[in-house]
C-alpha cells in the first residue's frame, strides 16, 4: 500500500487526530543511508511524527525535528512540510545495539535520555519558531507526547513505531497523534484512554494490513476525515544547490581543494546523494565567482 496519511476530528469535534503510515518512506531512509535496524527504527519513528506535525502546517509551511539525546546515535534530523514531503537523517546510521530487556530493539539506549526534542516551524516569518522539551525516555512517541503537552499546551497521545524484517527491510511503519481539544468531557477521555492501553502495537495492525481509518476508529468516536495526503521522501538538493554552496567557499577555498584533491565530492546529508564536481567543473565555478 502507498504510504498515506489522514487528519481527523472525533467526539463531536473535542479531538484532532492524525494517522500516517510511512513504510516506504521509512523504506527510503534506510536504503539511503544504510541504517542498522535500530537507527532505522528510531529514524523512522521520528519521521512518522514529522510527517504528522507537518500535516499540521499549511501552505508552504516547514518543520525541523532535531533530537539530541546523548546517545550513540547522535543527532536525528527530519524535515517536513504540509505537501506531506519529508526527508531525514541520523549521524550514526551503523549504530548496532543488543535488543533491550523486553526483547525490543533498543531505540531509546541509542537515542539517549540526556538532551532535547527541538521542534523549528518556518512560518513564513522572519525568524522560524522554536520550542523544545526533554528527551523524558528516548522511546520517542512519549518524548513527542511530553513536547505536545509542554510546549504547545496540547494535551496529545502519540504512537509511533517501526518493524523491521530480519534482512534489515522495513515491513510496517507509521503513527497516530491524537490531541484533545477544550470541552471533552472526563468520561470521553476515561474511554479513550482505556481504549488506548488495549491498543495493539502499531506497527502490528499495520503489518496486518488494518487501514488508518480502521485504527482511528477503534480508538475514537465519531472519528470524521478532513483529508488525506499521500507521504513521500523528497529531499531539496541539487546539482546548481551544491554548486551555490561551492562558490560560497570562495576562490581561494576552491583553489586549495582543486591543487590537492583536483576534484570536489559533496555528499548531502539528507539523501546521502554524492555530487561529483570533477577538475574542469570545479575550474568553472571558480570562474563563475571571478566573473
């Protein structure tokens, strides 16, 4: 099935909800940058929940998720935006650790617990908003809970999950958030919630092929569908993006590159797309910055 994603209201309205399934998105990442499947598990939970909070953006709208919570996996990065584009990397993408005490992969030993979930939103005005929560496990989904209901004083329940096939493929990723809005009543939350602590794992229902709406509907009522967009990696670079950046080296800089290698290789971080500048390219940018 091609990765899709919905936004709803339930309970009359009182709940907002979004749901992606990103398999193939994930998928992506993993080939891309070749991760271990505890990087692409951490990986692709955070890009199931840019994903999401980029669905929550409009227009030409973007979202940063930074993660830096001290573990070996260093830093995690995901671009979104409302298009339902997304892309994502992390710095240690072979980071290799032993399943954890419930025989998980153990997203939260490589995502460490001392540091921050950073959220930048490009709004289209002249300095991006910032917010940011601590990292309170490193599973992910409740570090995206906790910023929700600190930062943006949006009470929210977040699921996010990635299975990963024994050959290192992704068979089933995606998320839900659902947050609460001003004037559901106790007894509505009380059911949600008990309805929540029987939920399968997520990724199971979506290995077993259960729909987004299916799911949304075991958790909610009166679960409306505002729209639905489909998820795709897109990254933003170029040939004529790497080429800017080049003569934003300087003559000089490219000069020094040109005597000791004669070539120039920029690899992107975000696709790990290598773009070669060989010794007569590299001669024309520098002309270019002459001229």
């Amino acid at each position: 099935m091609t990765d899709y994603m919905i936004r709803a209201t339930a309970f009359q309205g009182k709940v907002r909800a979004f749901a992606a399934l990103t398999t193939e998105l994930v998928g992506e990442l993993q080939r891309r940058h070749r991760t271990t499947p505890t990087a692409t598990a951490a990986l692709g939970r955070a890009a199931s929940a840019g994903a999401m909070m980029g669905a929550m953006m409009k227009g030409n709208e973007k979202l940063t998720v930074q993660i830096k919570g001290g573990g070996p996996i260093g830093q995690i990065v995901v671009d979104a935006n409302a298009n339902g584009e997304v892309r994502g990397y992390v710095d240690n993408p072979e980071i290799d650790l032993p399943l954890n005490a419930v025989g998980k992969l153990d997203v939260a030993g490589a995502v460490g617990t001392e540091g921050f979930l950073y959220i930048i939103k490009d709004l289209g005005l002249k300095e991006p908003y910032r917010g940011s929560t601590p990292i309170v496990s490193g599973e992910l989904g409740e570090d995206f809970t906790y910023y929700f209901t600190k930062s943006e004083q949006t009470p929210s329940a977040v699921a996010l999950g990635v299975l990963v096939d024994v050959d290192f493929t992704v068979k089933a990723s995606g998320g839900f958030i659902i947050q609460l809005l001003p004037g559901l009543a106790d007894e509505d939350i009380a059911r949600m919630e008990e309805r929540l602590s029987k939920l399968p794992p997520i990724t199971r229902m979506l290995d077993e092929g259960a729909a987004l709406e299916h799911i949304l509907d075991t958790v909610l009522e009166d679960v409306r569908i505002l729209d639905r967009m489909d998820v795709v990696f897109k990254c933003k670079c170029s040939r004529e993006r790497v080429e800017q950046t080049l003569i934003s080296l300087g003559a000089e800089e490219l000069a020094s590159i040109l005597e000791e290698d004669g070539k120039a290789e920029v690899v992107c971080h975000f696709c790990n797309e290598a773009y070669l500048f060989e010794k007569d390219a590299l001669e024309a940018v520098m002309e270019k910055i002459k001229s």
